[in-house]
C-alpha cells in the first residue's frame, strides 16, 4: 500500500539501478510502530570541480548549463531528473526529494572557468536539469550568485523555473534584460490548483506562475511558457487554456514537452497513478505506449520529447495551433548576443607574456 508524506510527491523510496542489493518490507506483524507523516530535507554541499556542463545531446536547444542543485525539493513525481539521484548512491524516490546538494562555492568556480582564455562564449541555460528556484534558494543564495557573475561579465543566459522566487532577481534580471542578455522559460503543467498539489508539491500554484510571467515581462525580460511534462489524460486537455492563459500574461514563446519515463521514473510514475488516478491509470499507460513504441519510454533523438503515432501528431497540431491563435513563437527561446562578453580577471596566477 502506498505511503503519503506531507508534501512529497514520491510515495516510495526504491533501490537506484546500480545497487548491489535489494531491500524489501515485508509485514511481519512484529513491528507496531507509526510511520511518520512527514520527512526532513537535508542538505549537503558538494565540492563541484567545474560548474558548466557541454551537452551533445541534438534534441536539446543549448550547448552549455549550469545546475546550481542536485535535487528538488519541489517534488514533482514526473521529474526527468530523478534518475540522476542513483549516481549518489541514492533513490529517485523519496531521496531525489528529500537528500539535496549545492553547488558550494558556484560564483568562483563560474568565475575562473570563464576567465580561462579557452573558454568560447555560448548561451549558458541555468536550470536545465533540477529547478534553480526551489526553496532552498530563498536560504543559500546559489542561484543568485551565479546570476551576479553572469551580470558582471554580461554573458548571455536562459532560466527555466517554476518557482516563484525567481521574482527576488529581478534587479538582476531587468540589468541582463536591458542588453538583451537573458530569457527566462516559465513552466506551467496546469492551470488547476488540486491537480498542482498531486504534481507539484512544494512548487508555485498556477496563478503565482502567471504573475511570474507578467512581473518579468514589466520588468523587461523576455519570458516563455514551457508546458512540461503533457500528461495524456490529466493534463493535455488543458494544453490551449494553459498557452493563452500565458500569452495573456505576457509570455512571448512557447515550447512543449511529453511526459518522459526514463529508468527509475517509469517505477515512481506507475505509483503515483495508481494512488491518485486508478480508475485512469491503464488508459494513460496505454496512451503513453502508443507514443513510445510500446514501451514506457523512447530515449531516441527525434522522438523522446514529442512522441511518435497519432496522438503525438494531434498533440503537436494542437499545439501550432494555439500559438498561433494567441501570437505565440514556437520552440526555443530567441537567440541572445555573446559579443557584449566580457572575460572576468584571471586570478589564476599565470602572467600574461603579451606575445
């Protein structure tokens, strides 16, 4: 039977694809005590080496991000991410939730990698894989500080959040805005708030996600609606109100991206739906397979973000369609310049022989 802790999406803890072993309860009627309704986030730094990750994946719109957490506190159950937990040794479940990194010392690292005279400038994304914004931010300022060095050195970045604390940089933000220099994508999975606390626990409510939306375009910053992940049968039908509701705000893009069930998550997913959706539970699966090949997941180029068949062909239809209708520009954010980069002091202690 599935366990619900107060504010966690995941209902379970399984063992990482790379255990040597596995643990399973077994009731055996000897142990009388209460399970706790709630668990505690612990957080430790992690001594990162580099900070900008190069991606070589061709269905990614970027070549460089950054990842200020490993982690989420936000505790979606339909998190890409998750799976990324089992290189620590630890579960995408509860602990993708619950056991959290940051990137100790992130300004510095940033700071000496674009100071090298190697370093090519490229659009750096700041949120790619765990949300740059989740609660955690409001204490360690990781997040922040990354945006300081990107502001000083005025080099071009996109954010993807969902949390409303990306508001607090909007001093920040409106500088880089004003040359051009930033683009922020707001995820918006639904527009309905019961459904948002299944999804999304401890993320922003819709309505905070569109007033994210509106404060950032005042601000100058060009912003976009990622609808993310469409969840056949619990969210696709709400794909046009969720992109006009955000063209109304102010977005002036948009981008989709279809439910993904890589490793782990595929495990984590089947749980959620079962608890919270069982009467719907076969019917998504069955729509997800007619996307995937008849699998849980496709992690091919091409077809892993927008699926394949007759429902993926509708989705994405249905999609151009809504764009259209409410002045939407499809895909990736708008290019940002690179010239204006200015290389920060290298402190490294090398001379410069000036040949």
């Amino acid at each position: 039977m599935a366990t619900y802790f107060k504010g966690r999406g995941a209902l379970s803890n399984p063992a990482n694809r790379f255990a040597a072993t596995r643990v399973a309860d077994v009731a055996d009627g000897w142990s009388l005590q209460e399970m706790p309704d709630s668990i505690a986030t612990q957080v430790r730094p992690e001594r990162a080496r580099t900070l900008i990750t190069t991606n070589q994946s061709p269905d990614i719109p970027f070549e460089q991000s950054i990842n200020p957490y490993r982690g989420c506190e936000h505790g979606c159950p339909y998190c890409y991410a998750r799976p990324s937990h089992a290189y620590l040794d630890l579960s995408p479940g509860l602990d993708f939730e619950t056991h959290l990194f940051y990137k100790a010392d992130a300004a510095q690292l940033l700071r000496a990698e674009l100071a090298k005279r190697s370093y090519v400038c490229k659009p750096i994304t700041v949120g790619a894989n765990t949300d740059p914004y989740q609660p955690l931010e409001k204490r360690l300022k990781v997040t922040r500080s990354i945006l300081e060095v990107l502001r000083d050195t005025r080099h071009p970045v996109t954010i993807i959040t969902k949390g409303a604390l990306i508001v607090r940089d909007l001093d920040l933000l409106g500088e880089l805005a004003r040359d051009g220099l930033v683009n922020v994508m707001v995820t918006v999975t639904t527009l309905d708030n019961d459904t948002k606390r299944l999804l999304e626990p401890r993320a922003a409510a819709p309505l905070a996600r569109l007033k994210i939306i509106r404060q950032l375009t005042q601000c100058g910053v060009n912003v976009g609606v990622l609808v993310a992940p469409v969840i056949p049968a619990i969210t696709e039908h709400e794909l046009e109100q969720v992109l006009a509701a955000a063209a109304e705000a102010g977005a002036r893009y948009a981008g989709y991206v279809i439910l993904r069930l890589p490793h782990e998550l595929k495990i984590l997913f089947r749980e959620w739906l079962e608890a919270h959706y069982p009467a719907r539970a076969a019917h998504v699966m069955s729509i997800i397979h007619s996307m995937r090949g008849g699998q849980d997941n496709d992690p091919r180029f091409g077809s892993r973000m927008r699926g394949m068949g007759p429902f993926a062909q509708l989705l994405r239809a249905r999609f151009q369609l809504a764009c259209t209708r409410n002045g939407l520009a499809r895909g990736a954010a708008p290019p940002l310049p690179t010239s204006l980069f200015r290389a920060p002091p290298d402190k490294s202690g090398q001379i410069a022989l000036g040949f």
